[in-house]
C-alpha cells in the first residue's frame, strides 16, 4: 500500500489532522474537501503520480507545500517544522490566500443559484427528458 499524506489545518488554535490515503483512491477527494473548507495542504508524495500531484498542487494550483527529502530519501523533522509554520504563518508564499479564494468560488459554486447547482439540476433534467423519451 502507498501512502499520501495530508495534513490539514482547520485553524491555527486546532490540532492537526492527517489523512492518509491509498494509491488508488482518488486524490481529488481530499484535495476538493481541503479547498472546500479553506484548508491548506502539505503534499508528502511518496510513489508513482504522487509526485506529479505534489507539483500540480503546489506550483499550479498553489494551494499545498511540498517537503523536500534529504539525500537519504528522508524527509527530516525540521524540514516538517519549517513547512507546517509555513503554512500556519503564510510566509509570503500565497497558500493561505489562494486556499480562501478558491474556498469563497466553492462556496459561490454551491449556493441554490450557483454554477455547480445549475449543472447538476441540468444533468438531471437532461436524463429525466431522456428517460421520458424512451
């Protein structure tokens, strides 16, 4: 079994959660309840597209902070220190920032007149007229 990791800071005052999870669970469903939430993510990726995920959250998306390994392949307990007090401070690297505004478009996107409502109340009535046409 590979393991991810990612940690989540509800709020400076309360402890920190970790969420493990298995290679072949999908990455976006922690990945969209972190954004969901406002909660910023360090990326621990381990095997395979782990790594590419790292990347893509945190120099695309810019909503995680990734730790560096040392040269045994280890990641070192000041290096998790210097990364959780980054992103606990938001050290001028934007995360904090990034992960509100994206939570504010989530919540916009889920209101009763939002675009992720509309969509689904447009799926459903396409297959509701589908179903009637049979």
């Amino acid at each position: 079994m590979t393991l991810s990791l990612f940690i989540h800071f509800p709020s400076l005052h309360e402890e920190i959660s970790c969420e493990f999870r298995d290679h072949n669970e999908a990455i976006q469903i922690p990945v969209l309840e972190s954004i969901v939430l406002g909660v910023p993510m360090i990326a621990w990726p381990l095997f395979a597209e782990q790594k590419m995920n790292a990347v893509l959250l945190c120099d695309d998306v810019n909503v995680a902070m990734r730790l560096k390994f040392n040269e045994d392949g280890l990641v070192e307990r000041d290096e998790i220190a210097k990364v959780v007090k980054g992103l606990m401070e938001d050290d001028g690297n934007g995360i904090r920032g990034r992960i509100e505004e994206l939570r504010d478009d989530a919540v916009e996107a889920l209101k009763d007149d939002g675009s992720s409502t509309r969509a689904i109340c447009q799926f459903g009535n396409t297959l509701e007229s589908f179903v009637n046409n049979i």
